[in-house]
C-alpha cells in the first residue's frame, strides 16, 4: 500500500539509504518509497509512518529552538528503545538483520557492536554533508555514550596494551582522559577516550564509502581494519593507510578495477563518484572520463615522552615521495601504452588519506591538466600493455629523469604559458642528462628515435633555438603558438622516453647517457 499522508521534503532531504535500512528494501526501492511510488507492506507502512512522525517531532523541537539544522540533527541519535537504536529496531521489525562479529577481541568485539548499531545512523544526510556525523565527532560521541557498552569499550581501550602510551592524562571523564599527538604529516592534535572510538569510526565510513561497496557487513569489517591501523600506528609502528588518488583522462571501459604494481584501480561507480566528487556536473561526467587508484602511504604517530621526536623512519619520510612517484608512474605508464593515438594527459586531481585519528578531513584538489575531449579508454584489450609497462617502469631505475616527470606534468598543466614551455624543454634535456652539452640533444633523438627520426630530429634543432630566444628575451609567440610548441615538445618527450625504456633501459638514470646514445649507431640500438 501507499502512504496516505504527504512525506514532508525536509524527510526527503535525508536520503533514501536511511529509509531502506528501517524497511529492509533496496535503495531503488527506497528511492520509490519517497516518491510514494512503492507499495509497502502494512508493517513497512506502519515503520515509514512513524519515522515521519518522528522526524516531526524533532523538526518541531528544533524549531523551537531557533537552530533548526544543528538541533535536529544532534537529536537523531539519541532515539532509544530497550538499549537499542530506533532504527535498529524498525529494521529489526521489519525483518532485517546486524551482522554478528564472533571474535575473542574485547575491543574489537565491543567496537564492531557499537559499529552495527550506529550504521544506519550514518545513513542520514544532514544538510549539504554527506551523511550525519561528517567532520561532527561530538554528535557520534554523545551516541556512543547512550549505548548500554560504552563503558565496557572505554574499559577494553584503556586495557588495550597498544594505546597504553597514546594517554598521558586519565580521568574518570572519558572527555578528560586524553593525549596530543603528532603524526608524520606534521599534524598535531589530541585523542580523547571519547573521540578515539568516533575518529575510527568516522574514518572507517569515508574508507567504506570511497571505495564504493557499503552495507552494515562491510561497515563492521571497515571499522575492525581501521582498528588494527589505530593499534599499529599507537604502538609505535610504520603503518600503511589507505591512499586515494582520482586520475582525470582516462576510464575503465570494460572492467570494474585493475590490479597494477602500484595498486589497485577502479572505475568510477556512482557510489564511488557520490563520496569522492560531490558535484553532479563532474560525477556524472568522470564515469567515462576518470578512475580512482588505491594505494599505500606510510604514516606513524608520536606521543607521549616521544611527541617532540622528528626522527622518523626513512619510510615515512619517503612516503610523500613514493606517492609522487605512483602518479608519475601511472602517467607515463598509459602515455606509453597510447603513445601512437597521441592520448590526452592522464593526471591525478585529488588524493585522499584515510588515517584513523584524524577528524579535519584529508582530501585535497590538486592543480591540475586540463580536462580531454576524447579521454583514453583503458579495455581488456590493452592490459597486457599496461602489465609490461608497469612491470618495465617499476623494474628501471628512473631516479635520473624524475625530473623530466615532473616537469612534463607541469607543462601539461600550463601549455598555453612560456612556463610550460620552459617545463617541456628541460624535460627533454632531463630525458638526456644534458647539462652543458645541451647541442648534443638532436644528435641523440636521431640515434634514438626509430621511424620518423628526421622529423623528431628537426623538431629538436627547432626547441633548441626557441630555448635560445626565451634566454635572450626575443620570444613574442602568442598563446596558440606556446601551446603548439609545448604540445609539440611534450610529444617529443614521451617519444623519447618509450624509445629509451625499450631500448636501453640500463641507461635511463645512466649521467653519462647522452654522450653513450649519441655514440651509437641505429643498428646497435634498433629493437
């Protein structure tokens, strides 16, 4: 049957995850619900009737008060029946089930109980965030607190031999029971006993969310995985946390995701596009345009007698590094697979860490390429290139031309500008090791490049004298003519290198690699 009274808009607004949670239904089948386009069950109807009435109560009490968003929504979760969410009781009525944790840890077990009873919880969009307890750890403390096992998690924490020297402060209050920290991204901050169990949690949600999947299941399984990065990382260890990064220019065509040596890609879903992008124009476009890779990215904390100690692993100081290095990677590795469909700049446009202590959000947007009309489409067709490339790039010492990477990205970001044609053409002479023997460069693209060598040689004499009139002050080129240069320069680079990692990979990082490949002949270098 449908529902005979109007569903008030401000319900709406709160989402249809929520509402299949309480009437076990699909999120389709929510979505119809709102639209009063699904015909329920007498009990559903009965469960949707009183969640109505419910929200108008608190809408009405929040009124009331003057503050109708923040009033409202912190009072969601103190909604109780018998020890029990209210949600998790309609749920329950309505035939629905909370996965169950048979485990013999007394922290994780009484975690993941929490966990399942707070889930649907997260469900509820508040506002413009995207789910109730987004970067608002005090409404998920207050909801733990009201639960029957709040004491007993706060006991099995304290008991926890891994977060014995988080707290330097104990306190009968689980809000003054405390202690600073500083992580190895130069993050202060403090952890309570009350908020430690909301960051782990709120942490996990991001995690589940941005890697697409969700249900209460993977929530708990979530939790309990962010749990065991907490405990690492408070004992003193190296961790690695999940690392995001959304790539631009380039999709999965007909695969969901793809192992590689640097982690595993996927393809954006709307589940995944909802979470990570947020504006409807770029998730419905970054379908067909765009994927997202997981990675690893080490992470450690400091506390206690050792919060002022800045002598962190060499891992940890690396991990910025590491991650700069994936990227290129990938970058260089699908500019080499599409190298004669002369592709678009796949380049990364925001990175995400999922730590479990943080509550400040830690996506960032990056600067980056523009945005490709026909981006690269990544098939099953082409994975064995993508396999062999990654496994060449990965197997290469590459340290000599990191910075022809680099600077090649910045060109691509800025093609139409003298900067990015500047980037462009120390790239090339980067590609080559070339320092004051710079003329040599030409030499070396035609003992190199195969095919068209006389073109790209030609086209190296021609970077060489607009190099020479940037440095004298003469280059009055227009904008399309800088970006006809840099592209063309650009071209040229990725050319460059597929020829130098096919052919004579022992000379990548080589110092001496330009005077060695001008030296020899096509013959000795042909494949």
């Amino acid at each position: 049957m449908l529902v005979k009274e109007p569903i008030p808009n401000f319900v709406k607004a709160m989402g249809h995850r929520v509402v299949a949670y309480i009437l076990n239904v699909t999120e389709s089948e929510a979505r119809q619900v709102l639209q009063n386009q699904y015909r329920l069950s007498a009990k559903q109807q009965d469960t949707f009737v009183s969640y109505i009435q419910l929200c108008r109560q608190m809408r009405a009490v929040a009124l009331s008060q003057g503050d109708i968003e923040q009033s409202f929504f912190h009072r969601i979760p103190h909604v109780l029946q018998n020890g029990k969410h209210i949600f998790s009781v309609w749920r329950n009525q309505n035939d629905g089930f909370q996965p169950s944790v048979s485990i013999n840890d007394p922290l994780a077990k009484s975690l993941a109980a929490v966990a399942t009873e707070l889930y649907p919880l997260f469900l509820v969009k508040a506002g413009t965030k995207p789910h109730l307890f987004y970067r608002a750890s005090g409404y998920l403390s207050a909801a733990i607190a009201q639960l029957p096992g709040h004491k007993a998690l706060y006991r099995h924490i304290l008991e926890d031999l891994s977060f014995e020297r988080v707290f330097e402060t104990i306190s009968n209050e689980p809000s003054e029971t405390l202690g600073h920290y500083v992580d190895s991204k130069g993050k202060r901050g403090v952890i309570t006993l009350s908020s430690l169990p909301s960051a782990i949690l709120i942490n996990s949600y991001d995690l589940m969310r941005i890697r697409g999947p969700m249900s209460d299941s993977i929530f708990v399984e979530t939790v309990l995985e962010m749990l065991e990065i907490a405990r690492s990382v408070a004992d003193g260890e190296v961790a690695q946390i999940p690392l995001f990064v959304g790539f631009r220019n380039a999709a999965l065509v007909d695969l969901d995701e793809l192992d590689t040596k640097w982690g595993t890609i996927r393809r954006y879903t709307p589940s995944i596009a909802e979470y990570t992008l947020h504006l409807p124009s770029l998730m419905a476009k970054r379908k067909d345009s765009g994927f997202m890779l997981e990675s690893g990215y080490a992470y450690a904390i400091n506390s206690g007698d050792l919060l002022e100690d800045d002598d962190w692993p060499d891992d940890v100081l690396e991990a910025d590094n590491e991650k700069v290095s994936t990227e290129l990677n990938i970058t260089l590795c699908l500019a080499m697979c599409f190298l004669n469909d002369s592709p678009p700049f796949v380049a990364p446009e925001w990175v995400w860490h999922v730590d479990p202590f943080s509550l400040e959000g830690a996506k960032e947007n990056v600067d980056t390429v523009k945005e490709a009309d026909e981006p690269v489409q990544i098939t099953t067709r082409v994975l064995d290139d993508v396999e062999n490339w990654s496994l060449l790039l990965e197997d290469t010492d590459s340290t000599g031309i990191r910075l022809a990477f680099s600077r090649l990205f910045s060109a691509a970001r800025q093609p139409s500008r003298l900067d990015g044609l500047l980037d462009a053409m120390v790239a090339l002479r980067n590609i080559f090791g070339a320092g004051s023997n710079a003329d040599d460069v030409p030499k070396a693209v035609e003992a190199l490049v195969s095919g068209d060598a006389d073109e790209a040689a030609q086209l190296a004499h021609e970077l060489a004298d607009d190099w020479n009139q940037i440095l004298q002050g003469d280059a009055w080129w227009d904008a399309e003519e800088i970006r006809e240069k840099t592209m063309l320069c650009i071209s040229l680079c990725l050319t460059c290198l597929h020829h130098l990692y096919l052919k004579m990979p022992t000379l990548v990082s080589d110092p001496d690699r330009l005077a060695k490949i001008v030296s020899k002949t096509k013959g000795d270098i042909a494949c």
